[in-house]
C-alpha cells in the first residue's frame, strides 16, 4: 500500500508544479488541449490544467527587426546590390491576431523566409520598372511602394511593418566605375562652362572699364578744351584791354603808336626765351625783317581803328 502510494504523490506534487505558469512580460503565451486551441495567456503568473492544457508557443509582442541583402534588376538590365533593414511586429494584442500568429506558419524560419521573399519580390519589382541612373534617387519612393504593397498582406499573417531602411543602393564594380566616369566628365563639362562664363564676364567688364574710361577721358578732353578756349577769349581780351589802354596813355603823351608795337615785338622775344623750355623759335632779326613786321602791326592797328570807327 505504501509503495502504490509514492507514485501517487510524485505525481501529484509534479501536477501542483505545473499548475502555475509565469509569462514574461513582452510575449503571450497560446494554450492548446490534445493539439486544439483553447485560450492564451498574457504575461505574469497564470494557471493551466495539469497534463491536458499545453502551452504551444509564446507570441513575442514586441518590435523585430531583420537584415536583408538581395540584388534586383533595373530595366536597362543593370544589377542592383541591396541592403535593408525591416522592423515589424504583431498586429496587436487581441486574440484572434495572437492566434493567427502562432497558427499561421508552421515555425519561426518559415515565417522568415516568407517575410524576406515577399519584400525582395516588391522591391525587384519596382525596381525593375525604373533605369538605372533612375534607382539612387528613389530611395524613399522604393520604401513607399514596398509598405504600400506589404501592408495588406502582412496584416492577414497578423503583422504590421513599421519601417523599412534601405541602408545601401550599390551597382556592380563595373557600373560603377563607368558611373564614375559619366560624373567625372559632367564635372569637367560643368568646370568649363563655369570658366567659360568667367572669362566672358572678365572680358565684357574689361571691355565695359576701357569704355566707361575712354568717355572719361574724351568727357575730360572736352572740357579740358573748352577751358583752353575760355582762357584763350580771356587771353585775348586782356591783350585787346592793354593794348587799348596803351594807345590810350601814347596818345596823352603824344607818342607814335609805333613805339608799342616795337615793346610788344621785344616783349614777345623776351617771353620766348624765359619760357622756352628748350624749344627752338627761329626769328629772322634783320632789320629789314623787324621794319616788315612793324608795317604789319601797324597796319593791324590802323584796319582796328577804322573798323571801331565805322561801329561809332
């Protein structure tokens, strides 16, 4: 009787054991008896029937993420290398999407491998719509498309895709070496058409500074002229004033007219040779020429009285 009795207590005190089940805190446990679902059981200490509820898998509620690497073809035939990351999680928490979660692949890598396809399939599809020169630029269009498709299907597996980073877009060496050499030569082309500009630019306010100084200069010319004028009318009036005023005194004193035109005649001399500068005035000194030019003064002098003469 005693011996029976062991047993019976071993599997009672295994029974009392399992009795009580703790789940951590981020995941749900899913509950089945003989292999059917029955209830789940959210996280801190639960209790289930001993030897008839089974705990069949623990739904991790919180996010997951997974790194992808796959290539895919652009529409001029090109190879593309791409590197992501996608971050997911369960639906929610209610019990329908838990059960759908823990029922609907037969394990852990079979849902993995469901998830990574179904991305690399949306994105080599998009991606083979588009050029190559097309694909670095549209990056955020490329993880638009892919959610947009992805959404609806991941929902009935009981997921939702949170985010998706496309951490690196690169082509084949080949590709991108010539790439390299398509901007190397924009670069160039760009370099010389800046120089080109720049040099017109240095040429056309080259052009504009001689212009804007040659009418300052004629500007300056013409002024410097016109000054030149002035002084020569006030020149000639200070003389005509002097000489007027000369013949004047000559007459008061009763002198020949003559005798002025001989000062004017020595004085000119005199101003030629203090102001000179070095130059050389040839003059004829005889005296047949002096008394040719002294007839010629007078003459202007006599012609000069008629003429105010006729004016009274």
């Amino acid at each position: 009787m005693e011996i029976l009795l062991i047993p019976i207590l071993l599997i009672g005190l295994f029974g009392l054991l399992t009795l009580f089940v703790t789940v951590k805190q981020g995941s749900i446990a899913v509950v089945t008896v003989f292999g059917k679902y029955k209830r789940i059981m959210r996280p801190g200490l639960n209790m289930k029937t001993p030897f008839i509820e089974k705990i069949y898998s623990r739904v991790s509620i919180q996010n997951r993420s997974v790194e992808l690497e796959f290539q895919a073809t652009t529409m001029d035939q090109a190879n593309v290398n791409f590197k992501a990351m996608l971050l997911f999680s369960v639906l929610n928490q209610e019990e329908e999407t838990i059960k759908n979660v823990a029922f609907k692949f037969f394990d852990e890598k079979s849902l993995m491998i469901a998830l990574t396809r179904t991305i690399e399939g949306s994105i080599r599809s998009f991606v083979a719509t588009k050029k190559q020169s097309e694909i670095l630029s549209l990056r955020t269009e490329i993880v638009h498309e892919v959610k947009q498709q992805l959404d609806h299907t991941l929902e009935g597996w009981g997921y939702h895709l949170i985010d998706l980073q496309l951490n690196d877009i690169a082509f084949d060496e080949t590709i991108m070496k010539s790439m390299a050499k398509v901007v190397a030569s924009n670069n160039l082309k760009a370099a010389a058409e800046n120089e080109g500009q720049a040099l017109l630019i240095t040429k056309t306010k080259a052009a504009e500074a001689e212009g804007n100084a040659i009418k300052i200069a004629a500007e300056a010319e013409k002024i410097a002229s016109q000054l030149r004028g002035q002084g020569v009318a006030l020149f000639r009036e200070e003389v005509a004033k002097g000489m007027s005023q000369a013949a004047k005194e000559m007459q008061t004193a009763n002198l020949d007219s003559s005798f002025i035109l001989f000062s004017m005649w020595t004085e000119a001399i005199r101003h030629f040779a203090e102001h000179g500068q070095g130059n050389t005035i040839f003059l004829d000194g005889s005296s047949d020429n002096m008394k040719r030019t002294m007839q010629e003064l007078m003459s202007i002098n006599q012609g000069s009285k008629i003429v105010a003469e006729e004016k009274k």
